[in-house]
C-alpha cells in the first residue's frame, strides 16, 4: 500500500480524490502509476519544470523495473496536455511551487515527490497555488510522519502537511509494531540491504552529503546512513529511542530487504515469533505486511504492493530474547501505494502512495609497479636495471617515455588538471608516476580539498593510491608526500591563475570548455597549451600513434579525441595500411560513464541514456568512428558506428566490421596487426590470443588491444575485428603522452 492509500483513509466518501504531482522522477511516476489505476482517484496534474513533454510521456510508458504502461493509449496532446486514454492530465514546467495553479485543475491534494521540498514551510508553497493538503513522499524534519497500517489513525484534519515517512521505514514500522505489540522491544539494529537510487553515481564521482556515497554504484557494496529506524520511534513513539540503523547500497535496481536484529522483554520462540507475525498478516495488517516461507530473492518483489514481506526462513534466533528478523520491500512500487494509502484517513486528503569483481591474477601485469621502479631510479641506468614482467609491453609506451626523459632532459614539464572527475584524477596519477611531469595545481569548483583528497586516495575501479602519503596541507594545498600540489576552486576558468603556479600545461577535463573558445579561456590565466581530454568540434584533434607527428607548435588548443576514438584510430590505421578499407561499421560495447542514471531518470542529451544504467543494455550514439576520419583524413567518410552502453564500471571493447580493398586472410590480418603492435605502435597498440575477458585489461596502459581470437571473418574481404581498451587508464596515459610530445616540438 502507498501514497494512494494514505488519500482515501482521510476522504472516506464516493467522491474522487483529485490530485496532483510536482516531480515526475521515480516516485512521481510511479503514484501516477496508481493513481491512474485507482478508481477513486483522478490524475489532474503534473508538474515537472526539467522534462518536456513528450519526453515525460515516454519516461511513464517505458520503466525498466516496472515494465511497459498498457492500461491506456498515452498521447501528448500539446505541450500542456497528456491523454491517458480519453482522460486529459494538465502538464505544467514551474520552478517555483508558489506559482503552480494546482487551483485551476480542481487538484486537491499534492503529491511533493521532488525530494527538494520537505519541510513544511517548503511543502506550504502548494497551498498558495489552491491545494487543500500536501503529501511528502519522503522523510520530513518537521511534517508528522505517517505509516499507513501503524499511525495513520492518529492523522487530524487540521494537518494540511504531513509526510509518508520513507520507504524503509515504511518496511520496518509495521513488522516493529506486530513485535513489540506481542513481545515487547527492549531495543533493535538495523541494517537495510538496499537497491540503488538515482542520487548515486555510476562511477566514482562527487557526493557532497555522503563521501561513499559517490563511490560506484554499480561496482559496489555501499555503506550508507539511513534514519528509517530512528524514524519509528516518530511513528511509534513506544519505540522511540529503541531502534537505529544502517544501510548498505548494492548494485540492483529495485527491491530492498530490512534485518531488524532485537532484544526482546518477552521470551518467544522462532515459531512463536514467525506465528504473531503470519496472524498479522491475515488479520488487521493484511494488505501492509506480508508473510512468505518461500525460498525468495529479491526480484521475486519488484511490484509488489505490501510495505513489508516477512521472510520467515530468512531469520533466526539465537535464543529466546535475541532474533534477527528479515523483511522484503520494494522500496518504489510498494512505496508509491502506501502514499495512496493516506487517502483513507485524510478528511480533505493527501495521496497514496575487488576484492574487487577483477582481482589480479598472476597472469596480470602490475603496471604500477613498473613504474614506481622507474620511478624511484635515480638515472636511466638504474630504472633499467629495474625488474620488469614479461608482460612489460603492457607499458612499453610510457617506461620508454619515461627512460627517454631521463637521458634526454632533467626539465619537468608542469601541468594543471581543469576538473578533477573520471579523467582528472586519472590523469592525475599518471602524471604523479612520471619522473619528467610535475603536477603543479588542480581546479575544481565543486569539490572540497580533503574531498579532493579522498577520491582520488580511494578508487572503485583502479584501486587506493599507495605511492606517496597524501595529505592535506590547507584548504588550497594537497601534499603528495613533499610534494606540494596548488588547488583552486574557481568557475571561471579565465580566473584560474595557472601561470601563478607555473603551470605551462592545462589538461580541461570538466567535459564543459571543449570547444577553443572556451579553452582559450585558460592561457589568458597563464597556460601556454591547452589539451582537451575529450572531442572537440573545432580543437584539432590528435590520436598518439596515428597523426600525432601532424602537430605544429603554433597549435595551443588541441583534443586528445574520445578513448573510443583512441582504440579505433590505431587498429584502423593498420588495416588500412596493408590492405585499405573500403568502409567499415564500428560497435563500442562500452562501459558505463559518470552521466548516466543508476536508476530511469531524465537524460535530455538522449532519452534511452536516462535508462538505468545497471540493469539495462543501452543503445547510444557515438562520433568515434567518425572522428577516426578527422585524424586519419584517408578514412574520413568510410567509417561510422554506435555503442551499446553496458553494466560494467570500467574497460570498453571495440567491434569493428570491415570491407577490405585487398583480399587477405584472416591469418594475414592478424600478422600485420602482430607486426605493428611489437614495432612503429608498441605500447599503443596490443596484442593478444589469450581467452581473456574486460576485467583483465583494468589498468592496461595501451590505447587498444587487439583481440586476435575474437575476430572473425567472413571472406577474404570482409572481417570483424575486436580490440579492447581500458577507456578510463589507457586514455588518461595518452593524454599525458601527448604532452609529451607537444612538449618537444
């Protein structure tokens, strides 16, 4: 039961409840969901200012967990108006919930499902705009809270503002009633097992409320504050002070579990305790807690309605006054119903409603090991008296680099890193492992300097950082050892003082000044070259091993193009040295990126990438094989392609389908590529004929790995070529290789 519920307990009539919903994300799609499936309740509005129409029509229609809409025909009548069958919902796009006409539409009760407007002097502004009574989908500071099956009988009709608790709370109140009801709760702990949300990230990324927070969603076990159980002590208030708890945030999409562990005043048996709670079930909370002795998992819930499922084998007792109890929720389906729940009770009413997955094995180069032995030589001679792997070739490339630098020049070039997300950090640690590059300063304006810290000490997918101690010296200063990094926290990026630092080198990593205007912004701060660590539409872009000897000193704004561009460029370079390509299609099976959704959210670049990222297979544009053509001007027009966004956090594979100007075997195909990836492309371009898989390439340095027993080909003429590329680490190694070689020059 839900937000719906909650609606007609406080009407009790024959009369529709007439509602409306400012915030169409997960829960607000989801009551409408109810809603429109409700007899007793009539969808009037809608308010969402972030989502066009259309596009929030296809968001209703298409979910992920929930499935397809098929219970009326949706059709956007204009701009204002969505038809579910023939019933027109007015669609309004305000910012301000001051200026909502909730009025106009006969909407009598809000459903406030943004998440940003809780408290009740925020929830209030709904009533200016003619709403009779306000729901908030969420935890309140300040509104009561109500849990339909445990409090909503003490809701009063003078409240014009409450709240439907959270959903966890709405899991744990009802099954911590039917306990301490029948035996008394000296106290409990919590732990919530619980799917993830769109306020997570899908690679490590910034969360300023919670540092772990922003950790991988998809690549790992969370630990994460939760005040559902607190909570019940609002709810229930025999309990207040009693309970507390815990979460830990898992990479599934929808349904969540409760272990409730608590002290008991009574003793009881297991099956004393597991037969109070079935009669419940039967009885006065039929419809709220649910009762199963199945061997259940966690999908076996997604759509379930009840707030609470107890799972009875699931628990156990060590002895009579001591049990762990576990109860299933599907923290959005189950949730949204309880809002409709409210409605019983509401007289003018509200609404219803690594070890990290890839551990090195033995067959896996330690990169950072080579290069923490180059690293610390004191001369060229000693770093090549450095052990080195078998698997050396991995980081052939950057050791040579670095030897090079040794001989040829004791100047270190100084860098700045523009925006310290997925790359900037990455870049980061290269430039922190390479002798000839000192990082000097890094801005960004959204992340504070021992947060700074933290994330890139801590990383889901490449590891900790264990070279130097780092430390933070004061808000502007990061210590990498003795090392003393600058840091500044400015928007504007003409405002950075780069030259103040000496930074010669400014690698713009935010994603945002990718175009040379708004590059160009950091030389009037000081920097002499800028490269851009994403495609550019103007920027000349250059790929390291294909065209970047094209480079001209006079260029101080270039693009080190995409990392998918970066895998492709090198294996269509051979293939079209020694054979010529007629035209090929490229796929990218690519891993997930920091801008898509945990869970369906809007994406207004591309609908399908505000899918979840985690559970689903993803179409998506991609100009990589396009820009192959920009940097190889004998291919351009010859190439195109796609990608399939997938759930995996790191490492990427490029699928490249070709038509051959001369006849070869596939045996030839792979010799040519063999030949330049031990030559002219060594530690560019790889190699291998081992059954290998993506998580053997996290942390591979080379820009792409032919995959010789992945390929296939059709004739002589006609071949499928696969090659793998870690797109987070090998393409953070270009960029720092193509300052480099600008450096030179």
């Amino acid at each position: 039961m839900g937000v719906c519920d909650f609606l007609w307990c406080f009407l009790g009539s024959d009369k529709k409840i007439k509602i409306g919903i400012n915030g169409f994300g997960r829960i607000g799609r989801l009551v409408a969901r109810v809603a429109l499936q409700s007899p007793d309740i009539e969808l009037v509005a809608v308010n969402d200012p972030f989502i066009t129409t259309d596009y929030m029509t296809y968001m209703f229609k298409y979910d992920t967990v929930h499935g397809q809409w098929k219970q009326h025909e949706l059709k956007v009548k204009d701009s204002n108006t969505i038809l579910f069958g023939e019933k027109a919902v007015t669609v309004f796009g305000i910012r301000n919930p001051e200026e909502i006409p909730w009025g106009e539409t006969g909407a009598e009760f809000v459903v406030e499902s943004t998440g940003v407007f809780t408290d009740k002097a925020k929830a209030a502004a709904h009533l200016k705009g003619g709403a009779k009574k306000v729901v908030i989908s969420a935890p309140s500071k300040d509104a009561p809270m109500f849990v339909v099956g445990v409090n909503e009988k003490e809701y009063k009709p003078e409240l014009d503002i409450v709240s439907n608790a959270s959903c966890t709370t709405n899991c744990l109140a009802p099954l911590a009633k039917v306990i301490n009801d029948n035996f008394g709760i000296v106290e409990g702990l919590m732990t919530t097992v619980h799917s993830i949300t769109a306020t997570q990230k899908t690679v490590d990324g910034p969360s300023m409320k919670d540092w772990r927070g922003g950790r991988a969603a998809s690549f790992n076990i969370i630990p994460s504050s939760t005040g559902a159980a607190k909570a019940v002590g609002k709810v229930l208030p025999a309990l207040n002070g009693k309970l507390t708890g815990m979460a830990f945030r898992v990479p599934t999409v929808d349904v969540s579990v409760v272990d409730l562990t608590v002290r008991l005043e009574k003793s009881a048996t297991y099956d004393q305790i597991k037969a109070a709670i079935k009669e419940a079930s039967e009885t006065n909370l039929k419809g709220i807690l649910g009762y199963v002795e199945e061997d259940l998992v966690s999908t076996d819930f997604v759509g379930d309605c009840r707030s609470s499922i107890f799972d009875a084998k699931a628990g156990i007792a060590l002895n009579e006054n001591f049990v762990k109890l576990v109860a299933w929720y599907d923290n959005e389906w189950g949730y949204r119903v309880k809002i409709h729940a409210l409605k019983c009770h509401y007289s003018v009413a509200a609404v219803d409603f690594h070890e990290k997955n890839h551990p090195k094995t033995t067959e896996q180069f330690d990169l950072n090991m080579v290069i923490s032995k180059v690293c610390s030589a004191t001369s060229a001679e000693e770093a090549l008296k450095s052990p080195m792997d078998t698997r050396v070739e991995r980081s052939h490339d950057l050791v040579n680099n670095l030897l090079s630098r040794f001989k040829s020049s004791d100047k270190k070039i100084k860098i700045g890193i523009n925006g310290f997300g997925r790359i900037g950090r990455l870049v980061a640690r290269v430039a922190l492992q390479s002798p000839d590059i000192e990082l000097v300063a890094v801005n960004d304006p959204f992340i504070a300097t021992d947060y700074m810290t933290y994330m890139f000490k801590y990383d889901s997918v490449h590891g900790q950082w264990k070279h130097e101690e780092l430390r933070v010296k004061d808000s502007n200063t990061i210590l990498f050892g003795e090392k003393a990094v600058t840091v500044f926290g400015i928007r504007n990026p003409e405002e950075i003082p780069w030259g103040e630092t000496g930074a010669e080198f400014v690698v713009e990593s935010t994603g945002v000044f990718t175009d040379k205007a708004k590059a160009a912004a950091h030389l009037k701060g000081g920097a002499k070259k800028v490269v851009i660590s994403a495609p550019s539409k103007d920027a000349p872009m250059f790929v390291v091993g294909v065209n970047e000897k094209e480079y001209k000193p006079e260029l101080d704004i270039v693009s080190n193009a995409s990392c998918t561009t970066n895998c492709l460029a090198p294996l269509a370079k051979v293939i079209n040295d020694n054979f010529g390509i007629v035209e090929g299609l490229m796929t990218t099976v690519h891993s997930i990126t920091a801008t898509q959704k945990t869970v369906d959210g809007p994406s207004m670049k591309d609908w399908r990438g505000g899918r979840a990222a985690s559970f689903n297979i993803i179409p998506s544009s991609t100009g990589a094989a396009k820009a192959v053509g920009k940097v190889l001007p004998a291919l351009n027009g010859k190439l195109t392609g796609m990608a399939f966004r997938v759930p995996t956090v790191n490492v990427s594979v490029v699928d490249l389908t070709v038509r051959l100007e001369k006849s070869a075997t596939y045996d030839q195909i792979k010799a040519a590529i063999k030949e330049a990836s031990e030559t002219d492309l060594k530690g560019i371009l790889g190699y291998v004929e081992e059954d290998l898989v993506s998580t053997d390439f996290v942390g591979d340095c080379r820009s792409s790995i032919f995959d010789a027993k992945a390929g296939i080909a059709l004739n002589e003429n006609f071949v499928k070529l696969v090659a793998w590329y870690d797109n987070e680490w090998g393409y953070s190694s270009r960029v720092i290789d193509l300052i480099r070689h600008i450096a030179k020059q």
